[in-house]
C-alpha cells in the first residue's frame, strides 16, 4: 500500500494546495473561470477614456466534491518538488492534476464515510513537523521565509490544512484495503499468471544469526542515575526550571535530545510498553518518578493530553559501565564461539542458552528485516553497518566479539554473528520465495480494490474538470467520457 501511495503523500506533504468549500456551480458557466485585477491607464488630459486590462490570475483546474483544485495548485507542486531536489523529467502537469484529483477524492468521501481526523490530531502533527523543519533549516525565521510567510500562524493554517487533506486520504485508502486478505491459492494463481521470461528476478540475500551479551551496571551506578534524574524533577518541580533544557542538555536518547525529549504518542505507537504505561498514567503537568526500561532509566514531564493521544517530554540516562563488565562480557563471547566450533553445541542452542537479547535468542539468535519482517536480507537493501559486520564471513564463520552501541539509545553491547544462509541473484521460485511472491500478489489484489473503488466513487461524486485539461491522458475517467 505504501509503495501505491508513496510518491503522492510525499508530494502532498510539501505542496501548498488550494482547498475551498464553495458552491461547485462556478464552473457550470464559467469554464474559463479566473481571477482579475484591473489596471488603470491615465491620461494627462481631463475627461480622457480609462482603457482596463484584465490579467489572469489564477483559475479553477477541477473541482472534485467540496474540494477545487486550482492552476497555481499544479504550478506549486512542481516547483515545490523541484526545490526538493526530485526529478520531474517525467512529472507532466496532467499527471499531477490526476494525482491531486485522486487525494481529494479521497478526502470528499472519507467526510462522507465519516472517517473524520480531530482538530488535535492535526494540531500534533503538525506541531511535530515545525519542529523538525526548524530544526533542519536553523530558525523559525528561516522557515517563514522558505515558505514566504509572514507570520507563524499563516505557516501553521496552511501546513495544518495540508495535513488535515493527507490524514482524511490515508484513512479512505487504509479502509479501503484493510479487508484485502490473499489465500495460498491465489498466490498460487498470481505466480502461475507470470510469463515464465517476465518472472521477477531477486537479488543475493542472506540470512543472520547473532549472540548478545549486554554489560550490567552494578547496583551503585544505577542508584546515582536515579539520584540524578530526581534531582531534575525537583529542580523542576521546585524551581520552575525548563524540562525541555534540562532534557537538551542531559537526556541520553538520540531520538529526543535536540527536540527536548519531545515525543507525541498514543497507546498504538511502538513504544517499549512500561515507558507507555508510566506516560498513560500521569496527568497533564505530571513529572513521573525515575523507572527503567530496556533502555535506561527514564523521567516522563506530560506536556498536553489530547483524547488519546500525549504530548511529552522525557529523560532518559544509562547507568555507566565500567570496563571490567565490558570485558567480561566480551570474554564470555570468545568462549561461547570457542565452544561452538568444537563442537560443544550449535549456534542456535547458544544464541537459546546464553543470549540476552530476547527479541532473537528464542529463534536461534536468527535476524528478522525490518523492512519485510522475515529473515532474509537482500544485500543490496542492507543496513550498511550490518553489511560491513558480515560482508566477509564465510560459510559457517563466526564473527569475533564486535561492541555495538544501541542506536535506540540503550547501552554498549558486544555481539558475534554468523551468516546461516545465503541465496544468489535467483528468478523468483515458488517455493523459495513464497512470502515475497505472496506479497506481491497482495500488492495487486489491493491495487485492483483501488481502482474498483475509484471507478465506482467517480462515477457517484460530483467532479468537473476545466475544458482545457479534457486533452489529459487521465489514468482515471475524471472528464467521464
């Protein structure tokens, strides 16, 4: 589905569209709708004729239900992609009329289907996008400024009004596949449809198995994050100090420091779940007390509830960990993979006995792609880092100890790895490659869903299209021929 929609929602989050809630009857008579200004011309003379000039402005492209889309719509999603470095040697502005008809289609009828998107909703999101744009751009000046805006309430109505469209379209385009399941049999009928010389062909992938051993404080460095981390919430509490500083400064996750440890969450977001229960227990302006997670010791401030969704600010410290545990751990490695080539037990039986990562060590210590959830990995698609770690393992080498530290912000790790399989460049087997060809085949299920329903909405909802874009090779019947 991502891969359907994947280009247009990124195209929408930074176009600057135009919406309006008007009578659809202003393109009845006036196909060549537009806007005009006029221009005075005078004489020196007294009672000399005024001659007025009208110059076009702008004008209606389509409208499709409650949304017009206008010709500066279609001008501004190309320059805007342009600024944004995407090539458009193949963009015409036939294609992006289409593709702008289709979103607004979608919203028209998720409002009709009563799929609604709170005020709040969008109010958060795009709160998180200013920030991050600020962030990536130096000054909220220098965002106003991108954007030729001369206030920040402008920015914020125009980007919430963006997000508010993009939310309403998901939600049509996620009710409409949701219920796409595929059966063993049409897989099987999907594949045998292939021409044999026009079967997908896949690249070299791998599978991975890895052993971790993750170094523990000892009980005394645990207490002085602890005694560090109440210290803040008083200094907060007591002293009106700022959370956001105090989480700039101290906070030891990579996904939060800069932003004041700010995250916005709801109970769906894939966070480590005693972190969402603390967060879903506190009240608004409630600082929690310290607790650990995988990842370290935390401090939650909440900043906003909305519904079911909170605004907050977090802390996060590890307990420091001395040299001698590192050792230890990377020591206990070195014997497990001793034991392992002599025989003692396999891979799999050490990654079940001896591992500490739980997310692996139940499956043989055996990788899973983050990406496609299964355990292959297709070389070319490889975290680079992973790649280098394996690249030049051979058939059933085992790494030597390697420290890692946890990109998510947890503590250093040491860890051996082996490469359990390997697969060549292959044309695309049954067998072999079931869940790719499964996902493929439910690819084109959804897809066929899609169009089943665009036709089906078209042909229901009001749409006009302006008579100088009838020439357009639409991939859609929008002129209804």
């Amino acid at each position: 589905m991502n891969k359907l929609f994947g280009l247009f929602c990124f195209i929408l989050g930074v176009i600057h569209f135009g919406y309006a809630q008007e009578d659809v009857s202003v393109l009845d008579g006036q196909d060549e709708a537009m806007a005009s200004v006029e221009t005075e011309e005078v004489a020196v003379m007294k009672d000399t004729v005024r001659n007025f000039k009208r110059v076009k402005l702008d004008g209606i492209a389509a409208v499709v239900g409650d949304y017009v889309i206008l010709d500066s719509d279609i001008e501004k999603t190309l320059i805007d992609l342009k600024s944004q470095g995407v090539s458009t040697a193949d963009v015409t502005r036939c294609g992006l009329l289409g593709k702008l008809m289709e979103d607004r289609l979608y919203a028209h009828q998720a409002v009709q289907d009563s799929l609604l998107v709170s005020d709040d909703e969008v109010a958060a999101t795009t709160e998180r996008q200013i920030q991050g744009f600020v962030q990536q751009i130096g000054s909220m000046e220098k965002l106003l400024k991108f954007y030729k805006k001369e206030d920040e309430a402008s920015l914020r109505e125009d980007i919430n009004e963006i997000n508010k469209l993009r939310m309403l379209s998901e939600k049509m385009q996620g009710s409409i596949v949701e219920e796409v399941e595929i059966t063993p049999e049409e897989v099987r009928q999907f594949f045998n449809k292939i021409p044999e010389d026009e079967r997908p062909v896949f690249g070299a992938e791998m599978e991975i198995a890895q052993i971790v051993k993750s170094p523990k404080p000892t009980e005394k460095e645990k207490q002085n994050v602890i005694d560090k981390l109440n210290a803040i919430k008083a200094d907060v509490e007591d002293n009106d100090a700022s959370f956001s500083v105090k989480a700039i400064l101290y906070s030891q996750d990579p996904g939060s420091k800069s932003k004041g440890g700010f995250y916005s969450i709801t109970k769906e977001t894939g966070f480590d779940k005693t972190f969402k229960d603390v967060a879903f227990s506190l009240k608004e302006g409630e600082i929690s007390e310290p607790f650990e997670t995988q990842f370290g010791y935390h401090i939650i401030y909440i900043e906003k509830i909305r519904g079911q969704e909170l605004d907050l600010r977090h802390i996060l410290m590890q307990p420091e960990i001395s040299q001698k545990a590192l050792d230890d751990a990377k020591s206990e490695l070195d014997s497990i993979r001793s034991h392992i080539e002599e025989g003692k037990y396999t891979f799999a039986q050490a990654a079940m006995n001896f591992s500490d990562e739980k997310e692996t060590k139940y499956d043989g210590g055996l990788l899973r792609n983050p990406t496609t959830f299964d355990s292959r990995f297709e070389l070319t698609k490889m975290d680079p880092t992973l790649y280098n770690q394996v690249r030049n393992l051979k058939d059933d080498e085992i790494s030597y100890p390697i420290l890692e530290q946890d990109p998510r912000g947890g503590g250093p790790k040491y860890k051996i790895l082996k490469v359990t399989n390997r697969f060549d460049e292959h044309e695309a087997d049954f067998a072999k490659d079931y869940l790719k060809i499964q996902q493929l085949a439910k690819t084109e299920k959804q897809y066929k869903a899609i169009k089943e329903w665009m036709d089906e909405h078209i042909e229901e909802t009001y749409i006009s299209v302006n008579e100088s874009n009838h020439e357009c090779d639409f991939a859609n019947n929008w002129v209804k021929n």
